[in-house]
C-alpha cells in the first residue's frame, strides 16, 4: 500500500471535477463517495443533478474557512492524499475502502475523532485499487491542524494497515529515496510506450555520467555525449549553482522539453553531493585508449579487459571493508560500488548489457542511507568505475568476456554483503534492493560465463591424469571441510585447470587455495568451484581467458577454441581412423 500526498492546492473545485472525472484518458470508473467526515457529505458520483451536488460538495469542504478571518487562511487550503494497493493485491471493498480512509485522515492530523475536532474531508474512489482524500486544511474550531510529518504518519498507517487487511508488505522508508515518479509521469509514459518515466530514464542517464567522473568539464561533457539537454544555473558572480536535464524527445503541452533538476532525480544526484565525490578523486588518472597503460603491465591488462581485472580486485577489497570497516567507510564503500555498476553496465556486452543495467538500477537504492560516507575512502572502487568507463566496451569473446565474468563474479558478493550490512541496520529498502541488483548479476554472470568455464572445464577434462590426481589431493589437503562438494561440481575440472595454471606460473596452489577459500563464506554461492576459480584466477594474475595457457601435464589433444574446436577435434579423429 503506497499512500502519497501530493502538492497542496488553492481550489477544491478544480480537484473535485478530476476526481469525479473520466481522468486524463478515460482510465476512472465508476467514481463515487466512500466515506467522509460525520458521514454528511453528499456524493456527486450517485446523484442526479452531477453539477449541482459537486457544487454543494465544494461549498461543505470549505465552509470551515468562513470561521476565520480572510488573512488568517492558508493560501494553499486543499489537502489531498492518494492511497494504492499493488496489482497483486485483492480488491478491496467500499467499505473496506472506507475504513482505511477514516484510519489515514486520523493518522495524518487531518481528523480527531476522539476530541470531536477534525477537518472536513472526503475519500473517493473511482479505481479498483486506490482512493483519494481531499479535505480543506481549516477545523470545525477554526484552528490548522498539525501537519508535521504528515507522510511519515501515513507510511506508518499504511504498514500497519497491510498487516491487518493481507496486503502486500512493503518496507519502510528512510526518507533517503528517489522521488518516485507521478501518476502523470507513469501515464504519459504508458502513452508514450516507454517502458521507464523520463525521470528514471534521465536518473540512469546522469547516474552513469557522473561514475568516475572528477570534475564539472568531465561531467557536463559525458551529459552532452548521452544526448541529454542540459542548463546551467548560474550565480551572479559567475559560479557554478545547479543544472537541470532533459531528454530531447519530452515535451510538455506547449512542445518545450521537460527538465529535471539532481535533486528531482535522485538526492545524492545534486551538484553539491556530485562535488563531494570530485573532492576525493582529484587526480585519477585515466587508463585506457586515451592514455597509455601505467608501467610494468601486460598488454593484456590494457583496455575493457584490464579495466576490469582491476575492478575484481578493487571490488573483492570493498567486500572485506564492507564485511570489517566501520558504517561510514562502508557507505563510502556502496556508493562507489553504484559508479562501477553504472560504467559496468555501460560498457558491458550485448547478451549481458540489460541484466547489468537492471542490477545498477536496482542497487541505486542501496548506495543511499542516513549513514554519511567517509571522505576519501572507495578510492580504488572510483578509479575502477573510471576505469570502466574510459576502457570501452566489450566484445563479449576472449579476455574481455572472460574479465567480465570474473567482475560479476565478485560483485555479486559485494552486493550481498551490502543486502547483510543494509538488513543488519534495519536498511529494509536498501537490504530488498540490493538483493533484488545480487539476483540481475546472477542472470548476467550465467550468461557472460559458459564460454569462458567451458574452456577451462575442457582444459581440465585433458590434464593428465596424475595431475588431475595431483589437483583432487591439492584441494582434499587445502580445504577437506569443501572437498566432497568441490570434487563433485560440474566445475571441477575447471578448478583443476586453474590450480595448475597457478603451479606452472610459480604460486603455491595449496596455500593460495587455502586463502581463496577463507576470504569469505562460500555457502550463498552456486557454485564453489567457479568461484574458486575466479578468486584464484585474480589472485595468481593468470589471464581470465586460458586459451592460449598450455601447462605442464595438459595432453597433446588441448582445444585450441574451447568445446566446439574439441568436438571437431574429435570428429577428425575418428575419420582418419576409418
């Protein structure tokens, strides 16, 4: 259930006619009264003469302005409260309806039963799944009523109210939240055949500008480049205020384009919170085709593949801060992790681009609390974003594809740390949301992965069969309490080709076994074996795309190209055998 109170109004008529009206595109049935103030009100809905009887409702709800003096009346009188149910929900009756609407003008401050004193209000419905209240901000007594917090009481109504009737629970905000979108917003979006609002459009939009930007210039230009309409608002003195977005094709009726403020997007989306992330950042520099890579790597660490080796380390760092650090430095943490998502999901390949967006689009809601990040920590996770977003996109083959794997890898337990950390604090939005991004990464790990696992599962099957022996007593003598589940997943020999992979390159694959494991529970993980080899991979520095790694004990028949090659391999084979 989601009341919402919206902006306060000067005329009751004008809001009575929407009411009692077909609305903006026929979508109001049956309009009609459900319950009000003594139960006197009359309902135009179920009356004769329409225009008569609305009249005389619009006189009874303000009638109470008449007991004061003109000066003393609020200019804006007219209160008006919205309460939905969700889609899933069963259909309530009027007098259902009608018991909720007396319980959300008695929460809210509209009306005082129990002193006799109260506003006049009236609910009506004219939709299976919502109400409106309207009531005029002027007692029976003359006096205002005491508004404060007004939609806070009604969200604390509202749960109480879902209990009680079997709706949907829903969490309980902070107040830290995005501005959901209106019902104007949602219906011309509907209209429009656009399957987000343009305010969430243009959030996602900034969003992954901003991701490991360092100044206004970098910002404002990444703006343009996604093709937003941007204003600047300017002081006298010349100094930077504000900016306002827009998306080129959203006009309002007179054809203008729509603009949207940060703050109107998202709170932490404001220039002054943008400028807080360039005062840690000053100075990151950009590696990537514009600059060469820093000294000492390999040319496989450079562009989309190096960006994102970079990012898994970064990322299993933020998950040890996020599991040990105190609250400020792990909201330092998840804010930064929001940026990688974001340059994640825009650089990411096709097959995986929509899973990776949903998560970042999800996950926004986690990145934000009462909780103040730190200054100057999540460096590292910043420059990964910056990183990202500077290295290009991705092909989707090879080390890229690979490396992309291997990020979503780690970021999913990233993500459920921070679900721990939000549920651990009582974060209930941010816990849901973040669960909710850790399920999109899952769908898109499943579909960045095969390629690269099938390698190595085919690398794995051709290891000679005293290393495969070697590999099983590795894993039996590194990590017993794992070794029965370990051996028996589908990702064995994967696993197996990586630890030797990590012999041949010199580590001790026992002892670097036995740190991965012990990083970090590994019970929420599908599959323990593809995540060993993803932290073993990133530990060892071995490449996360293995086909051009021949080590010791690995047969004559190796795949070149991964399963297809080694299923022509075979092919030919037994033909020359014939």
């Amino acid at each position: 259930m989601i009341p919402r109170i919206h902006k306060r109004g000067t005329r009751s008529i004008g809001l009575l006619h929407y009411l009692y009206g077909p609305g903006t595109h026929e979508e109001h049935t049956d309009p009609h009264l459900v319950a009000s103030w003594g139960g006197l009100a009359p309902d135009p809905g179920r009356a004769d003469d329409f225009a008569a009887t609305i009249k005389d409702l619009q006189r009874l709800l303000d009638q109470p302005l008449d007991n004061i003096d003109e000066h003393d009346r609020p200019r804006k009188h007219v209160w008006h409260l919205s309460v939905r149910n969700a889609p899933t929900d069963r259909i309530l009756t009027d007098d259902e309806w009608a018991d909720i609407a007396r319980r959300m003008v008695a929460a809210t401050g509209i009306d005082n039963p129990d002193n006799g004193a109260g506003c006049r209000w009236a609910a009506v419905r004219h939709a299976d799944d919502h109400i409106h209240i309207i009531a005029t901000l002027i007692q029976e007594d003359g006096y205002k009523p005491d508004l404060d917090h007004d939609a806070a009481r009604a969200q604390t109504e509202a749960r109480l109210l879902e209990a009680e009737y079997g709706l949907r629970r829903l969490n309980r905000g902070d107040g830290t939240a995005a501005r959901r979108p209106t019902s104007a917003e949602r219906h011309k979006a509907a209209r429009e055949r656009r399957e987000r609002t343009p305010r969430e459009e243009l959030r996602e939009a900034v969003r992954r500008a901003v991701a490991g930007t360092q100044d206004e210039t970098e910002f404002f230009d990444r703006l343009a480049a996604a093709g937003l309409l941007v204003r600047c608002r300017i002081a006298p003195s010349g100094d930077l205020l504000g900016y306002t977005v827009a998306l080129p094709d959203d006009r309002n009726g007179k054809g203008e384009p729509v603009f949207y403020s940060g703050s109107k997007l998202a709170p932490d989306l404001s220039l002054p919170r943008i400028r807080e992330r360039w005062t840690t950042t000053a100075g990151l520099t950009v590696d990537g085709a514009e600059e060469p890579p820093p000294v000492g790597l390999r040319p496989v660490d450079a562009g989309p593949a190096g960006a994102r080796r970079r990012a898994a380390s970064a990322v299993w760092q933020a998950v040890l801060v996020v599991d040990q650090g105190d609250d400020t430095e792990v909201a330092a943490q998840l804010a930064a992790a929001g940026e990688v998502l974001d340059a994640l999901a825009k650089t990411s390949a096709a097959h995986t681009r929509r899973q990776l967006g949903e998560a970042a689009f999800a996950f926004e809601r986690a990145t934000r609390s009462h909780v103040r990040a730190a200054a100057g920590h999540a460096r590292a996770l910043r420059r990964a974003a910056r990183e990202l977003a500077y290295g290009g996109p991705v092909l989707g083959r090879g080390e890229d594809g690979a490396t992309t794997a291997m990020v979503i890898d780690m970021i999913v337990f990233l993500v459920a740390a921070a679900a721990h950390w939000h549920a651990r604090r009582g974060h209930a939005q941010q816990a849901a949301a973040a669960r909710e991004a850790a399920g999109h990464l899952r769908a898109a790990y499943r579909q960045s992965a095969p390629h690269p696992m099938g390698v190595l599962h085919e690398r794995g099957r051709h290891l000679a069969l005293p290393v495969q022996r070697q590999q099983a007593a590795i894993v039996q003598a590194a990590v017993p309490e794992l070794a029965g589940r370990v051996l028996g997943e589908a990702a064995w020999p994967a696993l197996a080709a990586t630890l030797a992979d990590a012999q041949a390159a010199g580590h001790d694959p026992a002892r670097l076994l036995s740190e991965a494991a012990g990083r970090r529970e590994l019970d929420t993980a599908d599959s323990i074996a593809e995540v060993l080899v993803w932290r073993l991979r990133r530990m060892a520095d071995l490449p996360a795309d293995s086909t051009a790694m021949h080590p010791a004990g690995t047969r004559s028949t190796l795949p070149s190209r991964g399963p297809a090659a080694m299923s022509g391999q075979r092919s030919d084979q037994r033909r020359k055998a014939r």
